[in-house]
C-alpha cells in the first residue's frame, strides 16, 4: 500500500482496463499484497467538466493536472468511483493512477465521461508517455 522501495516491473500499459481476477500484472508479483502506479498525460477531446471514474478492487487513487480527484485507498470489492475535473481540448494535463491489492480478485479500470462524451475507458489516443508534449 505505500509503494515504496524499488518497482518489481516497469512497463507501459495502452490502457488501464486489466483484470487480474486472482492473478497478478507479472511472474515476478506475488498474487495478492501489490501496488501499481501509473502515470503520464491524458489529453481530452472537449473543453468542458470531465467525469473521471475508477472501477477496482481494490484501493485506488486519481491525479489530474496534480488534483487528487478520486481518493479510494481502501480495500473494497469492484467498486466505482468518480471525480470531477474541468479540461481544456487538446492540452495535455499530467495523470497519476495508483492502485493496491489486498486479497483475492484484482483488477482496475480508468474511464471519462463528459457532456459531449459518452463514458467509456480512457482509450490509448487519449494516453500519453510522460515525455510526451
């Protein structure tokens, strides 16, 4: 839960749509007691209040643009949840996801909804690198 200490994995995920059910992210992460964090840009289609939504068992939290708008970082068993955040068209704004696994089904989904947009997940034209400009 404190992700700390040097990360077992490092990859880049298109999308944050996974479910482990009772797996983990990799061969060298134990199946229960983890930690992810995500992060890099998101860049919306619309300038207008986005509704920012989790799905996950277990704890999740959501930066956007360094606002924490979703803050879940408890155990919980597919559980939804949603923040709001308005965003300017085409900027890029900085995103970080950070998830925990407790005990038995893992899994964690990042979507967005907004007036103009119907709510789906983030897709990967919407993600970006850190690095990216």
């Amino acid at each position: 839960m404190q992700l700390a200490g040097t990360p077992a994995v490092v990859r880049n995920d298109a999308v944050l749509d996974l479910n482990w059910r009772l797996g983990s992210p990799d061969a060298a992460i134990g199946v229960d007691f983890f930690s992810v964090r995500w992060s890099g840009k998101i860049k919306p289609l619309y300038s207008e209040t986005y509704q920012i939504y989790t799905s996950s068992d277990d704890g999740v939290r959501v930066w956007v643009n360094g606002s924490l708008i979703i803050d879940s970082w408890v155990k919980q068993s597919g559980t939804e949840r949603m923040g709001s955040i308005n965003l300017q068209a085409g900027q890029l704004y900085d995103i970080k996801v950070e998830y925990y696994e407790n005990q038995g089904d893992a899994r964690a989904k990042l979507m967005w909804e907004s007036p103009s947009q119907l709510k789906g997940t983030v897709p990967s034209s919407a993600l970006f690198l850190p690095s990216a400009s």
